[in-house]
C-alpha cells in the first residue's frame, strides 16, 4: 500500500477491484480535490449521481477510515497550494479584481510546475526518451486544448532530425494513420479533463498494432493514461474557466531537451541543415 498521504497512488493501485460508480468518484476526486477536501459525502456523490455510502465505501476501499481521513490526505499533500490560493483570495477583497489577474495565474501556473515536476518519474523519462530515440516514425495524437502542445511536440522533435508528425484530425485521417503504425513506431496521446474519445482509441489502436505509446494527461487514472505504457502526469489548474497548458508545455520542453542531449552528433546535424535550408532561402529572397 502507498505512503498514507498518497491518494493519487492509492487510487492508481485499487482502481481496477472499484466498481464503474466508484471510479468515477475517484476520478471526480483527482480533478476537484479542493472541492473534494472540504465537501460532504452526499455533495461529492452528487456530482456523479453516487449516494453519500458510495463515497465512503470509495474512502474504505482506498484504505481510508473515511472521508474526513481522505481530505485530510488531500490537505496534507498540497498545504503550499491551498495557502497561496488562500493568500490571493483575501487580496481580491481589498483589491481590483483586475489587478490581482496576473498575480493569480501566475502563481497558479507555478503550483501548476511545480506538481508536475514532483510527479515526474525519472525512470519513465529515461525510458521514454530512449522510445523517442529509436522510433522508426512517431505519432503525435490530439485536440481540442491539447492540439497546440502535440504540434509543438511533433515540430520539435522533427527540427532535431526524428520523423514525428502530430496528428490532430480526430476522423478518416487519424485512423487511417493509426493503422500504419506498428512495431517500432511511437504514439503519443495528449489530453486532459474531458478526455478525448478519438485520442484515447488511437493511443489502444497503436498498441494493439504493436507500437509503443505515452500518455501526456491531467491524472494517472485517466482513460489514455491507463491506455498508453508511459504516462506523464501534468498539472493543468487554471484561474479561470480555462485550463492551463504551462506545466505541458514544460514537460514537452524537457522532452525534446532530453532527445536533444542524449544523441548530440544526430541533433547538431540536423540543426546543420535545417540552418543550411534557411540560409539558402535567405539568399534567394536578397
């Protein structure tokens, strides 16, 4: 059993005995644990139609006495979060709303960084950055607020010479691409929060056909993280009804620094020409 205060490890490890109802809760938890730290029994279960018994069976099952036990794992874990959330709350009493804006997301977003970091697991980026490697072709699979990230990923990844292409259309084309994916290819999925039902199939279609796949997502229990053989955890809190990309884009970023880094000779080469390309279209603009 995970450390007492690891409720993310805790639902990772006993998700598959719950019941359908049960993961849902679990789920709802893992994305609203600020609403879940301080709300009844019967307002969590509402939210999914579960009855205020589900929630603590959920709570007792997770190795908890009960719910107040549960939230109590919930406010040790993040006490940094909540003061900070708890700071610029009474500043928005004396203060323009206006003013605070900025303030607030970016502290927010470096919440955000900083639960991202602490989630990674080392050896997970190792391996994927091998993956990355190696790959005779590489998928990159998203939509929605996950698009922009896969496109910087598959761009990225193509500027230091590996074959990546993001694939952003969820109809024909994404499983026509899918399909010719197998053995020693890579697909990544990126989504989060209302996970997209085209990305997470794709991610299963390519694993079925023998390719390697990773999980960009918003939780371990997530369906494309629980679909793909790595997944990396992001944190994507937002201060408004938006969610936010930056811890994303950061991991992104340490991806495609790790690619770079562990093969150099392949990435100066690549550099050299992409530099050569532009130089000669340079001269023949002049």
């Amino acid at each position: 059993m995970p450390a007492a205060g690891d409720l993310e490890g805790r639902i990772a490890e006993a998700f598959d005995q719950l019941s359908p109802k049960q993961q849902t809760l679990a789920r709802l938890i893992l994305d609203n644990r600020y609403f879940a730290s301080f709300a009844s029994a019967a307002e969590i279960g509402e939210k999914v139609d579960a009855s205020a018994a589900t929630v603590i069976r959920l709570c007792q099952a997770l190795g908890y006495q009960g719910l107040p036990d549960l939230q109590e794992a919930i406010r040790t874990e993040l006490p940094s979060y909540l003061t900070a959330v708890e700071r610029l709350e009474r500043r928005l009493t004396v203060m323009p709303a206006n003013g605070e804006i900025p303030q607030r997301t970016f502290a927010v977003d470096a919440q955000n960084l900083s639960r991202t970091a602490n989630a990674l697991i080392e050896t997970n980026y190792a391996a994927v950055i091998e993956l990355l490697l190696t790959a005779r072709k590489i998928a990159v699979v998203a939509a929605g607020v996950a698009a922009a990230p896969a496109l910087f990923l598959a761009y990225s990844l193509q500027v230091v010479g590996l074959e990546a292409h993001a694939l952003l259309d969820g109809d024909v084309a994404l499983g026509v691409n899918i399909a010719h994916l197998g053995e020693g290819d890579v697909v990544v999925g990126i989504s989060v929060w209302r996970y997209i039902r085209s990305t997470v199939d794709a991610v299963l279609s390519a694993k079925a056909n023998g390719a390697h796949t990773v999980a960009i997502t918003d939780s371990v229990v997530s369906p494309l993280a629980r679909a793909a053989d790595y997944a990396f955890e992001v944190a994507t809190d937002g201060v408004a009804h938006s969610l936010s990309v930056t811890a994303m884009m950061t991991l992104i970023n340490a991806l495609v620094a790790g690619v770079s880094l562990k093969d150099p000779h392949r990435t100066s080469q690549a550099l050299q020409r992409v530099d050569q390309h532009f130089l000669s279209r340079s001269l023949l603009i002049t």
